[in-house]
C-alpha cells in the first residue's frame, strides 16, 4: 500500500462561520469547495470542513465540553502567533511548560487547535531512544 495523500475531516454544524475563520483567522489557502464542504492546504495535507446536519451524529449541547482531538500545528514563535490571534478576536490560552510552549484555542464549532514549538518537539525526537523489546 502506498498513501498517496493525508488529511483531516472536521465535520461542522457552524459551517459557514468555521469556514471564515480557517480562511481568514489562520489563512488556509481553499484547494477547492462546494455547497457542502471546503478543503484547505494544511501545510502538506489537507483539512476538509464539511457540513454536518445529522442531528444524532454531533451533539453541541455543552458548550464548556472539551474536545478529545486537536489539531496542531509546529511554528518557530508560539507567542507572536497567539498575540496575531488575540489582534484577530480569538481567545488564546498561551502556555509555556518545560516540554515546550503551546497556544490553544477554539473554531467557531468548537474543535480544539493548538501551536506548538517546533525547537522542543525537534529536539523530542532527536533525543527520543526506542525501548528494546
């Protein structure tokens, strides 16, 4: 097998917010787009956000529930990308811990994003030794 391709589907109920804000607050570029989905480069795969109007599929009742996936994202400068989303309106909860710096936020459906620092989780794997079996 050969994987030709990868990508995330978030499946949305704010759909047209969700696609403003990966468009403009993240500035995805849109590969491509139809009344029920859009598909964004994500830096070397793809993040489609599709529409979801099954009511028994995604329940939105909690809006403080926290989500069990996030999508992240590795970026020289953590805390100069969480101020560009606070400029922008997001609500940003910026952290620095001794594995390394993250600022996490929500979509308008949402779905948990992070930035992380990309010195610290280069410097995991170098420093990462298998465990023998």
């Amino acid at each position: 097998m050969k994987i030709k391709r990868t990508g995330l589907i978030l499946y949305v109920k704010k759909y047209e917010e969700s696609i403003v804000f990966y468009e403009t607050i993240l500035e995805l570029t849109i590969l491509f787009q139809n009344d029920e989905l859009t598909c964004f480069d994500l830096y070397g795969t793809y993040l489609m956000v599709e529409k979801e109007d099954r009511e028994d599929y995604l329940i939105m009742d909690d809006v403080n529930a926290k989500g069990f996936s996030c999508i992240r994202m590795n970026v020289d400068n953590v805390q100069r990308v969480a101020n560009d989303l606070k400029r922008k309106g997001v609500a940003v909860d910026y952290q620095e811990h001794h594995w390394g710096k993250v600022a996490k936020f929500y979509d308008p459906d949402r779905n948990l994003i992070a930035f992380k620092d990309e010195e610290t989780f280069a410097k995991q794997i170098e420093e990462y030794i298998p465990k023998s079996k």
